[in-house]
C-alpha cells in the first residue's frame, strides 16, 4: 500500500501458512482414496495397505495442523 498507512492483516502469515498447509494435506487426503482403489484393482494388498497408513498418517497430521492453527487465530 503507497499510502504509508499500517492496513492491520485479516489472516496473518503463520494461520495463512497453515491454512495452506492443511488444503495440500485434504487434497492428498483425496488422492490417497484414488491411490488405495488403483491398488484394489491391482489386486496388492500391501500397496492398499502402505497407501492406508500414508493415508492416516496425513489425518492425523491435519489434526495437529488443526490445533496449532486455533492456537494461533487465538492468540492474533
């Protein structure tokens, strides 16, 4: 802004890096659903099984990205 004037942020930096952080981690989540059917249909049971880990592994994930995000917001 040219005017020189402080504009305060509606979305800091840090909850904007985490909102961000946590869509990439939902699309994956998305993606793990299509990865795990690929391996149904090829009939491995340990890549369903790898990609299902992956898959938790990212929810859980979201979960402390979700925590720290409200820790955050709380404190702007």
């Amino acid at each position: 802004m040219a005017t020189g004037t402080k504009v305060q942020q509606v979305v800091s930096n840090l909850e904007y890096d985490w909102l961000t952080v946590m869509q990439n981690k939902a699309e994956a989540l998305q993606a793990y659903d299509k990865y795990v059917q690929d391996a149904h249909d090829a009939n491995s049971q340990e890549c369903v099984d790898l990609f299902t880990q992956l898959k938790q592994t990212e929810m859980d994930q979201i979960q402390e990205i979700r925590k720290h995000l409200m820790k955050t917001m709380s404190q702007s």
